[in-house]
C-alpha cells in the first residue's frame, strides 16, 4: 500500500499546522495510507556518538528517532510541516533534522517527493519554507509543493480551497511516479561524489565517516555520473 509519512514540527497537535496538513490531506483517496508523526515526540537530546550513522551501527539507547527515519524511508512521499517560531522553524523539528544530518551525505531521501508547509501569523514564513527546502533537498527529497499559510488564509475558504487542491494534484501525480532528480539535488550529488572519491579509502577505519564513504560504495552511488540515473537504476527502471 502507498504511504504518505507527515512530520509536524507543531508542539500543538491539534493547532494550525496540524489544520493546513489535514485540510490537504482530506481529499486523498483513502487506499493512499498516512502516518503522522509530531518532532516534540523525538526529544532526546542529540548525542554525539548518533551522528553520522547511516547503518545504524551505533544506535543511541532511549532514542527513537530510528523508528521516525524508517517510517520515512519506507513512504511513498514525506510531509515536512513547521509553524514559524520566532522566524524560524520549531526548535523540535530543528533537533529531528539534526539527528537525520547524515542523510545531507548520501542523499538518503533518494528522490522521495516531499511536500514543504508552514503556517504563522504574519511574517517570517519565506526563512522557513526555504530552509526546509534546502535541508530536504540536500538529503535528495525531491520538493514537489512548498506552501505557508497565514491565520488570514487559514480562515479564507476560498485562499484554502484552491491552495489545497493545487497541493492535493501534485500528490496524486507525485506519488505512483518515478522518483525524480532534480537540478538542485544534482548539485549537491557532483558536490558530495568529489569528496566521496577523496574520502573513500581514508576515512578513519570504523570512524562515523567511514560509514557514510562506505555507504556510498555499497549502494553504487559512487559509480553514477548522475543522481537520476542513479534513481533509475535502482528503482524506475525495476
Ligand atoms: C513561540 C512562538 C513564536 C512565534 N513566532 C512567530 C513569528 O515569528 N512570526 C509569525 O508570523 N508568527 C509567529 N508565531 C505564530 C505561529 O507561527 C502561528 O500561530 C502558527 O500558525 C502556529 O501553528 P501551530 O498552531 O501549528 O503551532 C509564533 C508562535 C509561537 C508559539
């Protein structure tokens, strides 16, 4: 069954981004399954040990960010919500992005359509839509729809019909397609090859690099002058 995963960076669950994510989602036939999660459920601290662990070797006890990153990896597609807090994303979607910071290394999002929203008040939005942006596509997400919501549009009918029903199209097509590059993630993809190249074989022996070097070898990823082509080999072309 396809999944949709959705992250809100909200400490209220039942607040404004909570509203804007399930006034979106409405309309998405029901076989597409949804799986919420709130960051505010993901807050152990970050440990240093944790970080750059992309097998996972060096798990950090009491945290269950793991089960987070799974569900996210095994979706189909990945809404990222956040309000603005003080011009920028919550502080609790800050730590969940940093414990997923290894994903900024090996493009592990590998092409997952991924939804961008915020909500606020007022002002501040354009800090957070285009963080989000950027760390997501840094991680290979490919950004599909990027949208904020002010307390005047949330209680615009009209504003919300037609933005939800823009985002809602863009789902449907995004989710049962192939899993696409773009130029953004293929920048990053020749950026990170020509350190992987240098890293790979002197990278500190069982070090948190060597994971995220050998990551690469062991999917192929080193052997691909592109992402997409990448991205075709190992699932658009199966
Ligand atoms: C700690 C805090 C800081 C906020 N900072 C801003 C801000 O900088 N700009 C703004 O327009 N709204 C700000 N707001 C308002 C929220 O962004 C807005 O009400 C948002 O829709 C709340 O979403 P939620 O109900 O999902 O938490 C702030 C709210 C809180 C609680």
């Amino acid at each position: 069954m396809r999944r949709i995963t959705v992250l809100n960076g909200s400490v209220n669950r039942k607040g404004n981004t909570q509203y804007f994510i399930e006034e979106i989602l409405r309309g998405i036939p029901k076989e597409i399954d949804r799986q919420f999660f709130f960051a505010s459920d993901y807050m152990f601290p970050l440990v240093y040990k944790g970080l750059y662990d992309p097998e996972y070797s060096r798990k950090v006890a009491g945290d269950n960010i793991y089960s987070l990153q799974e569900s996210i990896l095994e979706s189909n597609l990945l809404i990222i919500a956040s309000p603005v807090y003080m011009h920028n994303i919550s502080s609790n979607l800050k730590l969940v992005i940093e414990k997923l910071s290894t994903w900024s290394h090996i493009l592990r999002l590998d092409g997952k359509p991924v939804v961008v929203l915020s909500t606020c008040s007022t002002n501040g939005d354009t800090t957070v839509t285009s963080y989000l942006c950027k760390v997501i596509s840094t991680m290979g997400g490919n950004i599909i729809a990027n949208c904020n919501a002010n307390g005047f549009q949330l209680h615009d009918e009209v504003w919300l019909n037609d933005v939800t029903n823009k985002i809602r199209s863009k789902i449907i097509c995004s989710i049962g397609n192939s899993l696409q590059s773009n130029y953004y993630i293929e920048e990053v993809f020749k950026g990170m090859k020509l350190i992987m190249n240098d890293r790979i074989g002197s990278d500190v022996p069982n070090s948190f690099a060597e994971e995220e070097s050998t990551y690469w070898v062991k999917s192929g990823l080193i052997n691909y002058d592109s992402f997409q082509k990448f991205l075709d080999d190992k699932y658009n072309l199966k």
